[in-house]
C-alpha cells in the first residue's frame, strides 16, 4: 500500500470503539438529510460498529441494541472543518510562541485542541500545516490508534513555503537559525519543491498545503505578493497526484490564486481577494475556495485588545471585507465554496460560529451545513464515507438543540456526539 493511501486508512480506522459486535438505535427528533437540504420526522437510526446500517422509520430497536434517545434534538451529521491548526500553539501576541513550545509540548496542546474540537461536533477535520513539521501527523495517528480523543484528521505535515514566506516563522530569530522541524517545507526552486513534497508524503502527509502568497499573520509577508512560482507549485501538484493525493494552496492575492489554479491546485485557502477572473477560472476548472470568513472579526477584536502584532491587524483590515465580498460573489456565480475557519487563529472549539456568517453573506442555512458535511467530504475524496447519514457511512452524528434549518447558530451548542458509532459527548 502507498504511503498516501496507508495513512488515510489510519485516518478512517474506527477509534475507540468496543471490541466485539455493537449496535446502537438513535432515535432523532428531526433528522437532517443535508443532500436535499430537508428535515425528516420518526426517524431512528440504526449503527453496528463504526457505520450506519439503517436508517428508517422508527420501529422496535433490534433485540440487544442500546438506545439513544435524541427525539429531543436536530440530528445531522458529524460536521467537518477543512481549516484547522490543531497541533500548535495558536494565535497570540506572542510570535515567538511556536519556537519556545518544544515538539512534544506541541503534540499535547494539540491533544487538547482536538478533543474540545470533537466535543463542539466537529468528527473530521482537514489540519492544514504546523510550524512544528510533523507533529499533526504524531497527532493523527494517536487519534486514530485510540490514545487521545479527536477527530478523524487529514494532515499536511508542514508547509511548503518560501524563505521567508508566509509559511515560516519570522521575525524571530534569523529564519536559518530555526529548527530544521520548523523548516521542513521551505524550497528555494521547483526542484527542491519536488523533494520536500516527497519528503513530506514519505513522512505520513495526506495531501500537500503550499502558502502561494503572503500572510495576513506572518511577519515581513504581504496578502497580495505572490510567493511561490507556478512552476513550484505545478511540481508539488504532480507529485502528489502520483501520490493519489492533491495540494491546497494558501492564497489571498488574485495574481496568486490564479498561478495557483493554473498549476492545477484542489482548493484555495482563503482567496481574499479574489478577482472576477480567478473566480472563472476556479469555476471552470472546478476549485473548491474554502474562506475563512468568521475569524477576521476575531483578530480585529481580541488581537486588538491582546495587543497582536499592528502589521497583523493593518493586513487584517485590508483583506477581510474583501474576503467576505468575494464569498458572496463565488456562491452568487456558482463556485465550489467548502467549509473551512483557519481554526486556532480563534479558540478551538468555536468552528461552528462561521456558520451564522456565511448565512449573513448569502448561503441557506441548508447550504451552509451542506458545505461543512457532504461538500467538505466530497472535496476530500470520502463522500462514500462521510457527510451524510447514509447506510454504508461512518456512523458521525451530532445532536443540537432547535433547528439549525431555520437558526443555523443551533449548530454552536452540540448537546451529543458520535464518531464512528463511539458516543463521544
């Protein structure tokens, strides 16, 4: 088996369940089916082990079965973040934080990271870079093996960035007098793009993360300037395809995003400013943007009073009504929009406040869980798997209070949670 493919097997393994044949009857209130964006009543469904195996009008739970009893609750599917940092230390004023936090105090921030992530209902998550390389893979694995609570993780394993670029940690001390696990990803030309690429896959990545252009929380990089090549970029998105695998490109910059989609990228991260053409070009060649449009708010208000860096709050300023604009106008023209929050910017665990937004700025409630359920499995390859509530699929519930169909802040208070059919909350 390929390296990709083993450690997306590691990332599906059903995670703390009991040993031994398990079957649980939930019956839900209102169940969402969030491919037609509709509510069904007296339904239960029925999971063995890890998958749903019927979903149906409630009847007499099978002999032996333990019985959930959320007719209480909305019942969706576990939410997905296609954005996070869980394995580092998060945002602050800070910004020699990551360097003072060693490897192994990195790895269990991130242990705590990912169980309040998984108790707000958030089942899987797409960790999209560590300045500490490879720790999220550490954290994956630990996840998956059944030591720490988490959710299912797809990790990148570092960055693959330019010196200096928005993916290293400047500002510091002088960037070639960082750890070399705090540089795993940095190349100066198209070939060593492919080295570090391999390297990273090799190392147990799912898929490639490449930071296109500067950062809005980065010392010394600008939103707009574009940082690494096409041809760069064009080589990691070869390798890993070979892989089976994709890139994601972090890109605020319209002359960014573009080299990024015409290199052939998956997503884009952010695309804040996105023009009217890099959202034709992401439309045609079918680019999923995953915006980060929640957090803005955020580093405007507490990094203000926490006394964050000014470079960061000026870039801050000058790309978040941008972002929320170009939102509005790819789900206007019929853009791939996914559901992803750049969590540990903000607090872990607050994911699901993005949802209230990108309802403001001109999604459904239907479609804005849409994109952080099917949409967000299908940009990852596991819609047969994952995000919906489906015979077949890993048994990934959340129950809320109301009807996040009609107030989609319902999805801020997860009052239950399953993962792979193991009652986490």
């Amino acid at each position: 088996m390929k390296r990709a493919a083993l450690t997306v097997a590691l990332a599906l393994t059903t995670l703390a369940a009991p040993a031994g044949a398990r079957s649980v009857y939930v019956n839900a209130g209102r169940l969402v089916d969030v491919t037609k964006g509709i509510e069904k009543t007296g339904q239960c469904v029925l999971v063995e082990d890890a998958r749903i195996t019927r979903v149906e009008a409630c009847t007499a739970p099978p002999p032996g079965a333990q019985v959930l009893d959320w007719s209480a609750y909305t019942v969706l599917p576990g939410l997905i973040d296609l954005h996070t940092h869980l394995a580092d230390t998060g945002q602050s004023a800070d910004v020699a934080a990551p360097l003072k936090t060693s490897p192994q105090a990195t790895a269990l921030i991130g242990a705590h990271n990912a169980k309040i992530t998984l108790e707000a209902g958030f089942t899987t998550v797409r960790d999209v870079g560590t300045y500490r390389g490879l720790t999220d893979v550490a954290l994956r694995d630990a996840i998956a093996g059944g030591m720490v609570p988490g959710p299912r993780m797809f990790v990148a394993g570092a960055y693959i960035t330019a010196p200096g670029g928005g993916g290293e940690l400047n500002g510091v001390v002088p960037n070639d007098q960082l750890p070399a696990d705090m540089r795993l990803g940095v190349v100066h030309n198209a070939g060593e793009a492919r080295e570090r690429t391999e390297y990273l896959f090799a190392h147990g990545a799912d898929f490639i993360k490449m930071i296109a252009t500067g950062a809005v929380l980065a010392i010394g990089t600008e939103p707009g300037k574009i940082e690494l090549s096409e041809d760069e970029m064009r080589a990691v998105v070869e390798v890993a395809r070979a892989h089976g695998s994709y890139a994601t490109a972090h890109a605020h910059g319209a002359e960014g995003i573009k080299a990024a989609i015409r290199a052939g990228v998956h997503s884009i991260e952010h695309a804040s400013l996105i023009d009217d053409e890099g959202l034709a070009m992401a439309k045609k060649a079918g680019v999923w943007l995953v915006m980060d449009i929640y957090d803005g708010d955020w580093i405007d208000q507490q990094g203000t009073k926490e006394g964050w860096p000014e470079e960061y709050l000026r870039k801050n300023r000058e790309t978040t009504e941008a972002q929320r604009e170009g939102f509005a106008k790819a789900l206007k023209q019929g853009v791939k929009l996914a559901f992803g929050t750049d969590a540990g910017v903000y607090p872990h665990g607050f994911n699901a406040r993005q949802f209230g937004y990108m309802v403001r700025y001109g999604m459904t409630p239907a479609q804005a869980i849409r994109a952080a359920t099917l949409d967000a499995a299908t940009l990852i390859g596991h819609d047969k798997e994952l995000g919906s509530i489906e015979p077949g699929k890993f048994a990934d519930m959340i129950a809320v209070p109301g009807d996040p169909l009609v107030d989609v802040g319902a999805l801020e208070s997860a009052a239950h949670v399953m993962k792979a059919g193991a009652i986490v909350k």
